[in-house]
C-alpha cells in the first residue's frame, strides 16, 4: 500500500499535471493530472490511475471510453448521447455518426475538423484583406493628431 502511494506521488512529480490546452481528470482532487481518457456514459475524463476502474470492473463493461475531450457535455448529440463528430454543410450544424446515417444520410458531411479549420482560415482571410485599409486609416488618424 505505501508502495502503490509512493509511485502515485512519483507519478505526479513527473509532469503528470494537466497543463495549458490539456484535459484535466474530473476526479483528482488536488492536482488535477492529465486526462487519458473520456468517458461517454459517466460524461468524464480520467487520468491513467482514475480510468482504471473502467478496464477492470464489469460494471463499466458497457461505457465507452474516447481519447480525452474538455467540456464533454457540450460535445453530446442530445438526441444519441454521441460525441459531435461531424459536420453537416447542408444544414450547418454538428452532428453525431447516428444522425449521419439516419436523418442526415443524403446531406454533405464532412469530419468537424475539417469544417473549423476551414473556417479559421476563411476568418484569417477576412482579417488578412483588411489590413491594408486599417493601415492607411492609421496612418490618416496619426496624422490628424496633435503633437
């Protein structure tokens, strides 16, 4: 027992801590460690040693563990209780692989990765062709001051 305590610790001390742009596990009290995985049923993220009771009791045999998602309740399809994967251009809204292949089937999807890196770069376009105008207004302002 004092082993298995030691080993926690030394775990901690080795950069286990959730950092900037990380999921934290939702059960570790103090510091909160880096989350391994989420869990679609319990709507949790777990770190290697809280995750544990879903590989070895029966009674988790059936929850569905995913790669680590922050703010995992806001990322469920409200009708499925799936993770928002996808995309639908046709409507414009996300949506889980269930309602792709139910209400969604004959619309254009594509992965919601893609959608928001297509997105960002048309925003980053957006911003790009105005920054000539708001140098030359700038440089007008600048110029209406007093010294």
């Amino acid at each position: 027992m004092a082993e298995q305590f030691r080993r926690t610790r030394l775990d901690r001390a080795d950069g286990g801590a959730a950092g900037p742009g990380e999921v934290p596990c939702d059960v570790c009290a103090a510091e909160k460690l880096r989350a391994v995985k989420s869990c679609l049923v319990c709507l949790a993220s777990y770190c290697d040693e809280h995750v544990q009771p879903h590989y070895q009791g029966a009674a988790f045999r059936t929850h569905r563990l995913t790669e680590p998602v922050s703010h995992l309740k806001h990322k469920l399809c409200k009708r499925h209780e799936r993770l928002l994967e996808l995309f639908c251009t046709t409507d414009r809204t996300c949506i889980c692989q269930f309602c792709a292949e139910s209400d969604h089937r004959t619309h254009s999807i594509v992965p919601l990765e893609e959608e928001c890196r297509a997105r960002k770069a048309r925003r980053l376009n957006q911003l790009t062709s105005h920054l000539p105008s708001l140098g030359y207004a700038n440089c007008s302002w600048s110029g209406t001051e007093s010294p």
